[in-house]
C-alpha cells in the first residue's frame, strides 16, 4: 500500500444558464409518481463542499436529472437531520440559479464592467493556451499565479489537477494561509498538534469557554451539544469583542478589546500560578519551562493587563479562579482571534492553559481545535499530493493576502501576467480591497476564472468558464471540525456547459500539448487512490462502502484523550511554555505601533467579522432570497461614539480609513466597546451601495506566527453620509 501521513499542516490541507430547469421539494421526502421510470431515478450520497467545522453530510434525489429532493441526512449523527439556512436550499440557490454561467464566456467590455459574450470552450481554451504559451516563452512560468483556496474543501475538485498543472509549468506558488495558519502555528508551537477534544466529548464538559468562536452562527452542529452539556450543568463563558448571536446565550460575556487575548490569557496563567491553583503534579511530568513561564508572566498582572484588555481586574481574576478550579474544563477555539498581529502567540498562549491546569486529564477538558490531522494520518496523502513530487522547490511564493501588493508590484521580476482564481473571490475576500481591484483591472494582465456566477473577480476576468456544482461532480470531502468522511457523488450531469475544475485543467494541458499522464487521471481515480490506506481510522472502508452509506466516522477510540499523559507532538515530547527556538520563546503581547497622527485620524478600532448569517464568507451573497434574509450591510457602533459623532440609529454613514471607504446603516448598540466599530464581511462589492465591502478598510500585514492575515489590524474613522 502507498504511505500514508502521519502529520498534515494546515497549509498542505488547504493546498489541496438554467433556465429549462427546476428544483421542487426540496426539503420534503421524494412522492411516488405513477408511470415514471425508475430508470431515470437516482439517490446519491453528498456533503457540504463550504470551508465550515460542520462539513454536514446529504442526500439527493432526481427524476429525469431534476431534483426532486434535497435533504440532511438522516443518518449521520453530526449532522443529524439538519443544514444551516445557507445550505437548505442549495440547488436552487446555486445550480439551477437563473444567473448561473451555462457557457464559457469572453470579455468584450472593460475590465470590471462584467461584459461578455460567450464563447466556445474549442475557442475558449484554444486562446487561453495561446496566451499561456507566450508567457511561458518569454517570462517563464512563475509570471503564472493560481489563485484558489477553499470554496471548495473537496479533496478532488480542490487542487488535486490543478496543483499538478501549475507545478509542471512551473507557475508562482500561492502561500494559502489567510485563514486558520496564524491559529495552527500558535497551538502547533505549544503542543506540537492541533487535534485535542473531540466535538462531540464536548457534553462531559463543566466549564466551557468559547474563545473568538460563535458557533450558534458558524458551528452550528456543536451548538446542541454545547447545550446538552449546560442542562448537565456546565457553565458557558463566552470571550469575544463583539457580542454575538452566541454570546447573547452565554452565561457570562467577556468582552475585551479586539487584539489583547494574548495578554488576557498570560494574565490568567500568571493568577493561576500566584495563587497555586495550577496541577503541579501534571506541570512536572508533562511540561517544560514553568520556571521561564514563570517569571515571564509577572509583567501581566491583572492591573497591568486590565489596562490592555478595557477588562475589570476582578474579571480577570474570576475567570482564572473558575478555570482552574472546574473540571472538566474545556476551552474551545477556532480562527477568531488569529486575525491580528499577535495572533500565532493568541492560540500558544491560550493552548498553554489546559495543561497547567492538567484539565487534559479529565475527559471533556483540555482545548478543542481542529481534527484535520486524523484525516491526514487516515488518507493516502501523498497520492493525492502528486504535485509536491513534481514542483520546483525553489520557485517563489506569494501570499495571497497580499495579492493586492503582488499584482502591482512593479519589480517583481517576472512580474504576475497571467491569474488563474478558482474556489475564490479575491476581489471581495482579501485584505486591501482597492489596491486588488487596481492589480485585477491591468489590462496586459490575463485573468482566467472558473466559477458559477459572476463574482466581483470574475467581472475583471478575460474569461470565465462554467464550474459544476456539488450535485453534478465527483469529490472526498474530510472536516477539519469533525471526524466523519464524506462522499460526494453527483445526482445529475453537468448543467449547460459546466465542467469540474479537475476537467478543466485537463483540457488545458491537452491544449498545452503537454503529455505526461499525471495530468489526466480521472477524478474517481484521484478519489479512489486516496482511500488506498491501511490506517487504523479507516479499517474496512472502500469506495464501495463508502459510496453506499456516503459517510464514515473515523475508527478513533470512544475516549479520545491525547494528552491525558502528556505525548505531545513537540520535539520535546512535552507541553512547551518555554522554547529558546522560537521567536519569540514564550508568546508575548506586542500591539500594533500607531502614530498619534493616526490615532487622531482614525480613532475607531476596526472590527470585520463573518457575523452574516445567510452568506460563508462571499458564497451565496448574490442569491436575491438570502440577500433579503440578511439585510444591507450594517455597521455596529457604540452609543458614545455614535453620540459624539451625531449618528443615529439607522442613519447612512461612511467609514473610511486611507485604504478606502464603505457606506453602511448605523446600528447603535453595544454590541461592541466604545472606540471599537464592527462591520460583516462576505458582502460583494457591486451589489451594495458604494461599491466597497468590507475589505476595503482592512490591512494586507501579516501575524507573527504561520504567515496568516492581520484583517483587524485597521482604524477607521465615521461620519455620516451627506
């Protein structure tokens, strides 16, 4: 049997016109029909290919290539019978969506005017080899940038192709770290994995704090068990600068300023070690450097860090008594404090807790992260990652963070000429907004997009080309929230002209002339060899099996407790507080340098938040339905800066800072501090007024640990609109 991984970064996991036809009942059991043919009646196994915990599993019906049903399913006891709004009424919000690309299509106006007419995929794909070629020939291959990330989590339509591809002819690798690298960095430099408590141990727990996380909105099938523990008698504490739909349920908000959870969780180790509340015994045998954490914590005392956090002293001091004194405890974390320059020492220093309290002793304690590494152990990943055998390893990189300083970047040698965006929208998800569309809008540079509508990015593309959807491609769906496997068969073919990104770049290297038979494996293929594993967590799965019941939990013991007796995958075997190797050694609060002039002008602390509800980060923000559910883009201001400012509640104002400016509605509430302001992201720009969203008042830096994006590192500055 080929290899499998036995660890997986973050990084690598990342790396991987319907008019005639309509959905009905889709959320009701299929009804007989007399006369019908069972010939032409399919039910499929399916999940959810959005960048979510949840990863929730379905099944699909139709007759004569129409679905007739569309359902959670039934069956897999994480999903339980339930999707989210964003996902209920997914086939007619997406593949047979009335706006939905049915063609290859070719810009004839403007870059940015959304102009095209449609094209042949023979033509199409004839003058994007044309053109690749060239630049092939005279810049060389890193002039070529793939631009893509996790619109789709399916191992298969995701980078498995393209991946190869890009590295054959050699394109600029893309470093996809803006979400979830910063977060994996921290808790990897403490406790050298991500994987702690399981979503669902998450019952036994009694003392439960959910830091920069809102499942009720985001996570929403841990969110039942989270209750299930409370009628068991947990306490839920909720750490968040903005008073979120979970946080409203909490039995206690905490609410410090946004970018200060390093110092807040340094403050609680050093309470906790002052008043001897720590597990020695747990310290001693399963831990190194309490003597350097030790000494390093006495600079955030609970005076001292009242002033960074705008928190009460007692607060912080009751927060690291009833943590250290309940069992079990549990601290839940995923991405929301990594967005920040800190937010690598966030995640190290918030990891550092259940092991000085020795809560990893005790089933339903320790700290809840991530569970992509077991499907990296489980999964031929090597086999699925061909392109790692094949890439040049000294080509360079590029953040595509920064996508917006590379696409403008004038001595950048060879510059990028060539972008090809798919599983993405950069024109609304990344930081620096107006200085991407200034790269996107360069007319000697082409832009290839595949995707099933019109996105921001795509009304700058040179062409576009029809993506399929869940319900007509093959895929291999993992969670890096949950333990289940999933399946993903399609129910119909292709819609109109619509192929699988996988078919796309296989027609491209054929176009290209290119010969060698990595670039033409079959996706089932691709999904098959993935699954040649002898791992213990997949003992008897098959493609077969896995087609017939569409989901597998992994084979992982009832009582996972990894760290109950230390093995911690560092170096040292041990939980580490202190590591001379790493920079800094023992995670420190270092806040973003501001000059006054700048805190004059921009006084307001910017927070961009995924708070919507009907949208995951910009997919499904153009399905008129959805838009209407979640209202015009809102901004949250304090009344006391609302006051000094002479905003009301529901007037029209602007924010701006020197990146750009974006019109909202004022909600004044206290759903943040004062001197902090909050706005949704995922809104796409040419359909709000203004023509901006969210990212176009946020930063491009980049955190201190995993090269992930500082989005909260803005200022900002309201007014009303006049």
């Amino acid at each position: 049997m080929p290899p499998f991984k036995k660890n997986i970064s973050r990084r690598k996991f990342i790396d991987l016109g319907v008019q005639g036809s309509t959905a009905i009942g889709l959320s009701l059991p299929i009804i007989a029909t007399t006369g019908c043919n069972s010939q032409n009646i399919k039910t499929t196994h399916g999940a959810c290919y959005h960048d979510c915990p949840d990863t929730c599993s379905w099944t699909a019906t139709a007759v004569d290539n129409k679905i007739t049903e569309f359902r959670a399913s039934q069956d897999n006891p994480y999903t339980n019978g339930k999707l989210c709004a964003k996902m209920n009424n997914f086939p007619n919000d997406v593949t047979f969506h009335p706006d939905r690309i049915l063609t290859p299509l070719k810009r004839v106006g403007k870059k940015g005017s959304g102009e095209f007419e449609p094209i042949s995929w023979k033509q199409a794909m004839n003058e994007v080899a044309v053109r690749l070629k060239k630049t092939l020939a005279k810049e060389g291959g890193e002039a070529v940038l793939p631009y893509s990330y996790a619109g789709t989590e399916g191992l298969v339509q995701r980078n498995s192709i393209s991946g190869r591809f890009f590295a054959h002819i050699g394109a600029s690798k893309l470093e996809r770290t803006i979400c979830g690298n910063a977060a994996v960095a921290g808790v990897m430099t403490t406790n050298g994995q991500t994987t702690g408590v399981l979503p669902e141990d998450i019952i036994h727990s009694r003392y439960i704090i959910l830091w920069g996380t809102n499942p009720v909105t985001s996570n929403q099938h841990l969110w039942p068990l989270i209750q299930q523990a409370r009628e068991d008698g947990a306490k839920l504490v909720v750490i968040d600068p903005y008073q979120s739909a979970t946080a409203v349920e909490a039995d206690w908000h905490i609410q410090p300023t946004p970018g200060t959870d390093t110092a807040l969780a340094l403050a609680m180790i050093n309470v906790i070690i002052a008043e001897d509340l720590q597990d020695q015994d747990y310290v001693d045998q399963y831990t190194v450097g309490i003597k350097e954490l030790k000494k390093h914590v006495e600079q955030y005392d609970i005076e001292a860090v009242s002033k960074i956090t705008g928190l009460k002293e007692e607060t912080i001091q009751t927060l690291a008594r009833e943590y250290a004194s309940a069992s079990p405890a549990l601290i839940r974390v995923l991405i929301g404090m990594e967005h920040q320059l800190n937010g690598g020492s966030a995640f190290s220093a918030v990891a550092m807790l259940p092991s000085l309290t020795g809560a990893w002793r005790h089933f339903g304690g320790g700290l809840m992260h991530m569970t992509y590494e077991l499907f990296g152990q489980a999964l031929n990943w090597e086999r699925l990652e061909l392109e790692k055998t094949i890439a040049n390893q000294d080509i360079r990189s590029i953040s595509m963070i920064q996508i917006g300083r590379a696409l403008n970047d004038s001595s950048l040698s060879p510059a990028i000429n060539a972008l090809f965006v798919y599983n993405s929208n950069p024109a609304v998800i990344a930081p620096n907004q107006n200085l991407v569309v200034k790269g996107l809008e360069r007319e000697d540079l082409m832009t290839v997009v595949l995707d099933h509508f019109i996105t921001d990015t795509a009304r700058y593309a040179d062409y576009v080309f029809p993506a399929t959807s869940q319900l007509e491609h093959w895929d291999l769906l993992t969670s890096w929230g949950q333990t289940y496997l999933n399946i993903n068969e399609p129910t119909i073919p292709p819609v109109g002209e619509a192929k699988p990104n996988t078919e796309f770049f296989r027609l491209l290297a054929n176009e290209m002339s290119f010969t060698e038979d990595y670039l033409y494996e079959s996706d089932l293929s691709i999904l098959k060899k993935t699954l040649e594993t002898d791992h213990e967590y997949l003992n008897g799965v098959t493609f077969d099996t896995l087609r017939k019941n569409g989901w597998v939990k992994l084979n992982i013991p009832d009582q996972w407790m990894p760290h109950a007796k230390g093995n911690f995958k560092t170096s040292s075997g041990k939980c580490e507080f202190y590591n001379a190797s790493n920079e800094p050694p023992i995670p420190e609060y270092r806040p973003k340098a501001y000059s006054r002039e700048e805190l004059s002008t921009f006084p307001l602390k910017l927070l961009t938040i995924k708070s919507t509800k009907n949208f995951l980060n910009s997919s499904h923000a153009n399905v008129k339905e959805l838009m209407d559910k979640e209202g015009q883009p809102v901004l949250d201001i304090h009344p006391e800066d609302a006051k000094l400012r002479e905003i009301v509640d529901g007037a029209e104002v602007k924010a701006y800072n020197k990146n750009g400016e974006v019109l909202l509605t004022a909600k004044v509430r206290s759903k943040v501090n004062q001197g902090v302001v909050s706005m949704p992201q995922g809104y796409w720009s040419s359909l709000v007024k203004g023509g901006s969203t969210a990212n176009a008042l946020t930063s491009d830096l980049l955190t201190d640990k995993g090269r992930g994006g500082a989005l909260q590192e803005a200022r900002v500055e309201v007014t009303l609109l006049t």
